[in-house]
C-alpha cells in the first residue's frame, strides 16, 4: 500500500468533511450544503464513504477525494495538504536521504538571503532619498503606499557594490549571492558587483509564497534592459513561475478563472483595483508549466493582451512561428497554434481578450474598473479570436481575402481536439464568411471525377454507405453519452433544456428518444430522481443504479476532456449538444424519408402523398434545429 493509500484508508472522509460541512445520512451517501459557494436552500454537496470521494452538484460542479477538498479549502498545493493529512494519520513520510537535506538547507539560506533583500531594496525605496524618484514613479502609476508594502516593492541603489557590501557584512558569501542571482562576476577579473543598480524591484515568489528571485525595471529611459530578471537557477526557473500567483491562488479557486496580463504594474494595480486572480509570465512566451500551475486551481484561463500583441501584424506571426522558437522569446507574442495545443494537452478552457489600444491593463482599471470586468467578459476563445482579428477591416466580399482567411484559420480549426469544437468553428468560420461550409471541408478542392467509361466498368462501392451509417451512429452515441454525462453532474439542468426545446417549438427531452437501451435506462432514471423528493437527485441515481449501469455510470463520471465546466456553461452545452443530437438525428431521418419518397415516385406508390407530409414536417423541423444552432444560447 502506498503512502497516500495508506493515509486515505485510515482518515474517514465523512468525519474529515464533517468539521468543515453538517452532512446528513441519505443512503449510502452524506449530504449538506457546499462550502465552497454560497447556496443555503438545496444542499448539493455529496460525499460518498465507500469511494472516499465528495462532489458538489451545484455551482462548483467539482469533487474530489480528501487531499482535493483540503486543497480547495485551504488554498494548498499536494505537498501541504500530503503532510497536514499524514500527521493527522500518523503515516511517516519518507525522510530526505543526507545529500537532498543538504540541498534543502542551501536553498533555505538562499531563500532567507532574498527575504533580507527584499527588506534591502524596501528600505532604500522608501527611506533612502535617492529611492525618491522610484517612489514617485510607483505613486503617479497609481499605486498606494499599502500596496507597495503588499508587494515588497523595492528600488536597488544606482551604485556598483552596495548589495555585495550589504551582504558581506552580514556574512554572506559570495558564492551565496551568485546562486541567490544579487550578484554577477566580473568578466576577466576578480571581484563582483550588483546585478540590479537604479532599478524598481519586484519580489517573485513561487505559489507557496517562497522567495525565488526578483523582476528589476528600469527608470533611467537610456538603461538596457528595461526589464531584468535574476538569473536562471534552481531557485529561479521564470518558465515555471508566475508574478503574483503566491497572492491569487485563493481568489482564482474561488472564481474559477485565472487572468494573465503582460506587465508587473498590470498585476500590481489590479490586484489593488480588486482583481486579485491576475498573474504575469514576467514578458516571457506563455510556457507549459506556467498553464499547468493555473490548471491546478482553475481550467478557466484568460489571455488579456494589448492592440499590439494581439492584433494583425503579431497574429500572422503567431500562427507561423515554431514553437522551439517561441522558447526563446523575450516578449509576450501571441502564439495561437501553440497556446491551442497546450489547451489540448491540459484540457483547459483558454481565451483570448484585446485591450484597448495605446493602453495598459493597469490604465484601464484604473479608469473604470467596470471596463476591465467587462473586457474580461468578452474574452473569446482562440480559433474564434483569431478568425475575428484577421476578418477585422477586410473586404469579406473578395474572394481573395475569403480563401486567405480560410487558408490561415482552418489548420488551426484542425488542431482543436474535439470534434464537437471543429464542427462549431467550421461553421462560424463559415458564417463570417459568408460561404457555405462544405466549401471549408473541401478546402475548394472538388473530388476526381470518374470518366463515364470508368463509371461503367467499375463495380457500385457498396461499402460507401454502412461506412456513413457508422459514422453517424458513432456520433448520436457520443452526443448521447455527452448529454447523460452533463445530467448527470448536475440533473435539474432537464428542467432548462426542455425549457430551451420548448421555446425552439420543439419537443420536451424524452429518455426513450436515445438509441442505445442503457441510455434510455439511465435517462429514465435520471427523470425519476427529479420527481421524487426522498433524497438529493444525484444521490438517488448513486443509490438506485442498478448493476448493468454501473459501468456506463462510472465511464460517465469520468473527468471532462476540457474540464469541470460552471453551472451556466454545462446548461449551454446541454442544450447545443441535445440541439447537435436531434439535428444528426432529422437529417439521418429525413435522408432516409426522401429516399423512399423517390422509390414511391418511381413505382406510383399509393403512400405517396403521406411520405410528402412527412418529409415537409422533417424539412420544417430541421429549420428550427438549425435556427436555434445558429443562435446564442440563452439560459434563462
């Protein structure tokens, strides 16, 4: 039994959950109110003793097992948690081996050698009076004298040794401030100087809030680099730390949403503006491992980007830069194609937002904080940011800027993962276009045309249809599996798509319209656990799902390809998928339908006319399916 095993066997998760929730029994399940939203009139907080797991089916629509409930609780990464729940259990983790407790106690006196900087570069910005310029810098930017001291901000003297000098005398070596980054060599000589001289300071702290290093701006115009970061070392990786992030953790847990911005100042000011879930690459090429620390406490990212960086001129060059290029790059650039397969790979929802031109994020704030809300609300995501970006001023009634808009946004539409996305951008790419979408799937290349000697001598492909029957099978199952999977997570939304169905003019959702017979069951099941008021519906379904579900149960419980989506958003999907489900459905019908009204055409059938009526209703049906797919979906 491993460590973590052992640990979750011996603390009961109802009595852990317990302290910080009043559950009550409901079957074989524990019931209350989520801590984690405010919700005091359905308790749609389950926990389940005999998987040791929790789900909230409300606006959180998260869960997890007790590592993840004290991580949300307490804003804690794995590690905290892991050794808060091995104490509590007794389980000893494993001790360091000698050589890794020696690194930590370097790393240690590193990190309290840049605690001491910080108090350094503080006490020359606000007590030194050639700190004077860099502290009336900050103050007409618009910060506040509380929010330089949240930060730590600092200003480094314009002087050669005076940190070397500082450190020396408190007994630092050298050696101390060259792995700490204060420090730099002379090149070709002995001696060494200070690696930040007449520069605003900023501290970089990783998540947990310990000191990693510093981000240094320039106030002198003629200085070289404006920006300057601590070296790279074991303490200091600025592809796999975000400014700010030790002070959003919480605020981007609680929100569900993670803000990057360019700049230090942008996340300064709106942290001071109320926007507390903003973080900074430090000007670097958005990384990986920078998404994978968001991704630990929100799937919902936002790309807030200036006119510049987001416009034209860089989204072309985004979209033809490699990535191992883009490694090295010493500016945030807009890398659509690589910030779309990194979304892939960690199954997050990443969006794109424009500032407006000639400002900063930090500006606009600080003008009209409802503005910034707003811009945040706007954001859209990539494939859809791009396609807009590059239509924006064109003459979309040339052909020559159709093909070129198509020839640049589809390989990104390809990239996409899922193909429920594609389908979707395809088509809105179609519409701003104005053409039809076929034209796209094609790419304008028509199929080879068979000679009709070849078209004689050549035997029918029967093959050709059953490999359409299949295909469309496959994609009524999914959309099928889809929809049961979101009712699942959170069974009242039934309530609003028949709702949304009813408002389009059509039908009520019914288990028996799916395909597959363990669909209808569940379906069924689903429905009766809204009309009974035993028990919570989601614990109902846990408690009366018979065995031959319990395998598709599990299959649908699985996580989402792009993560644990909010209350709102799961409805939208619900009801565009449903929208997606008869709309595949129609069409498949009504092929059939014109089929056997051409055959009865052909053999003066007597049931013509009653084909023709229901052909019509298909026909009238399928206009609604599309009208309502090609509207916004309001939840309502």
């Amino acid at each position: 039994m491993s460590t973590i095993d052992e640990i979750k066997a011996r603390i009961d998760i109802v009595e852990l959950i317990g302290e910080t929730v009043k559950l009550r029994r409901s079957g074989r399940s524990y019931t209350g109110f989520c801590p984690f939203h405010e919700n005091k009139r359905t308790p749609a907080f389950a926990v389940f003793p005999d998987s040791g797991t929790w789900r909230c089916f409300g606006q959180c629509n998260e869960g997890g097992d007790i590592f993840k409930f004290l991580m949300k609780k307490e804003g804690w990464d794995f590690q905290q948690a892991l050794q808060y729940l091995a104490r509590r259990a007794g389980v000893p983790l494993e001790a360091p081996t000698p050589q890794k407790q020696a690194e930590d106690e370097e790393l240690e006196r590193l990190r309290t050698l840049l605690e001491e900087a910080v108090i350094f570069y503080r006490h020359h910005l606000l007590n030194n009076p050639a700190g004077k310029p860099a502290l009336d810098y900050l103050l007409k930017r618009g910060l506040k004298l509380e929010t330089i001291e949240q930060f730590g901000l600092g200003y480094a003297p314009d002087a050669w040794e005076a940190a070397v000098s500082h450190f020396t005398a408190r007994g630092y070596s050298t050696a101390d401030l060259l792995n700490a980054g204060l420090a730099s060599q002379r090149e070709g000589m002995s001696g060494f100087y200070d690696r930040f001289r007449n520069r605003i300071l900023f501290p970089i702290r990783d998540p947990q809030g310990h000191m990693a290093g510093f981000g240094a701006r320039i106030l002198d115009p003629n200085d070289q680099p404006k920006f300057l970061n601590s070296p790279q070392s074991r303490l200091f990786d600025k592809g796999r730390l975000l400014y700010g992030l030790d002070l959003a953790r919480k605020t981007i847990r609680t929100q569900d949403q993670a803000v990057i911005v360019e700049g230090y100042l942008d996340v300064v000011i709106l942290h001071q503006c109320g926007f507390t879930n903003t973080v900074s690459p430090m000007g670097t090429a958005l990384t990986e491992d920078q998404l994978r620390l968001l991704k630990r406490l929100t799937r919902r990212i936002v790309l807030a980007l200036d006119a510049d960086a987001a416009g034209e001129k860089a989204t072309l060059r985004g979209l033809e830069v490699a990535r191992q290029a883009m490694d090295h790059s010493t500016e945030l650039v807009f890398d659509a194609r690589g910030l779309l397969r990194q979304e892939g790979r960690l199954q997050a929802d990443l969006r794109v937002t424009t500032i407006p031109a000639g400002m900063d994020p930090d500006e606009v704030a600080l003008r009209n904080p409802e503005e910034w809300t707003a811009i945040l609300a706007a954001a859209r995501p990539i494939v859809t940011h791009v396609m807009e970006t590059l239509a924006a001023g064109r003459d979309l009634e040339d052909p020559k800027v159709k093909s070129d808009i198509a020839a640049r946004v589809l390989p990104l539409i390809e990239d996409v993962p899922n193909p429920v996305e594609r389908e979707a951008y395809r088509q809105r790419l179609a519409r701003l276009l104005r053409i039809d979408e076929r034209a796209l799937i094609g790419m304008g290349k028509p199929l080879p045309q068979p000679s009709r000697r070849t078209a004689r001598s050549t035997p029918p492909q029967t093959t050709a249809v059953p490999v359409l029957v299949q295909t469309t099978q496959n994609l009524v199952r999914s959309l099928e599996m889809h929809i049961l999977r979101l009712l699942l997570r959170q069974p009242d939304a039934l309530y609003l798509l028949d709702r949304a169905l009813q408002k389009a003019g059509l039908s009520r959702f019914m288990p028996e319209e799916l395909l597959e017979s363990s669909h209808q069951m569940l379906g069924r099941l689903i429905v009766t656990a809204l009309e009974q008021d035993e028990a919570e519906p989601p614990a109902f379904i846990l408690a009366n799902t018979p065995p031959v579900l319990e395998g598709l149960l599990q299959q649908l419980w699985a996580p989402l390809p792009k993560g644990e989506p909010t209350s709102e958003r799961l409805v939208e999907d619900l009801i565009r998928s449903m929208f997606r489900l008869r709309l595949t459905r129609v069409k498949e019908e009504l092929a059939e339908l014109t089929q056997l009204q051409k055959d009865l055409q052909e053999s003066g059938g007597e049931q013509l006319e009653s084909y023709r009526e229901l052909v019509q209703q298909y026909t009238e049906t399928l206009k609604r399916l599309n009208t309502a797919l090609g509207q916004p979906i309001v939840v309502d």
